[in-house]
C-alpha cells in the first residue's frame, strides 16, 4: 500500500524510463489476468523465464526485436498537453499499479507525486481565518 499524500501528476517519468524507476517483471496474477482478458497484445511483450521450477515473466520485451525497451510500450501522450496516460490502466502490471512503493521510491526514482501533494500545499486553518 502507498504512503498517504501520494498524487500521480500524470507526468509520464515511470513510464518513460521503466528500466530506472523498477524492475519490470509481471507477476503470475497479472499473466492470468491477461489470459483471461484475452491480450494477447499484452502477452507478446513478456518474456517468460525458467528458473528451476519458478517462472519469472520480464516485461517489456519487444517482440519483433527480443530487446528490452526504455519505455513502456502503452504509454500514450495526451493531445494538446504535456501529460501522459496508461493504455492499458485497467489491466496494467501490479509493479505500476503499486509504483512508487513509498516517498523514499519516488525520490530515488525522480516521480514527482510526493512532491506537490494536497497535503503539502494545504494552507493551515488559522491562517486562512486571519484574511
């Protein structure tokens, strides 16, 4: 669970460089929920990995090149403005979904989500009676 104060500011920058901001592997619930939804679209980006019994699905391969990319292949930029959307928010990986894990995450990873939150910038009561 993320830390309270947390606003995704819809920037892009863990999109934009997913080999920086976390590792990128799938988890088994997120392959099945792929599967079930029928995204193949989705599926022909991951790697899947045998190691001994476990499996470990690496994302984001492209599958025309076998190569790992920078950026996150459902990224999508907003018309007209400097924002950026998921494509595929309703199913996305759990690393996105719980991405950044904390402040600490954020700031090593350059999301600025912590950084102007409501609760930072909210002006204090008494203050706001003074007028």
């Amino acid at each position: 669970m993320r830390e309270i104060g947390f606003q995704c500011r819809q920037c892009g920058h863990c999109c934009i460089n997913v080999s920086g901001a976390f590792s990128a592997c799938a988890t088994t619930a997120d392959i099945e929920r792929w599967e079930a939804a029928g995204r193949e679209d989705i599926l022909a980006w991951v790697e899947p990995i045998e190691i001994g019994d476990e499996c470990v699905y690496d994302l984001w391969i492209d599958p025309e090149t076998g190569d790992d990319v920078s950026r996150c292949p459902w990224l999508g930029k907003t018309p007209d403005s400097e924002r950026y959307v998921c494509r595929i928010h309703d199913l996305k990986p759990d690393h996105c979904r719980e991405y950044p894990t904390s402040r600490r995450h954020a700031d090593e990873t350059g999301c600025p989500g912590y950084a102007t939150s409501y609760r930072e910038r909210k002006v204090p009561r008494e203050a706001k009676t003074d007028r």
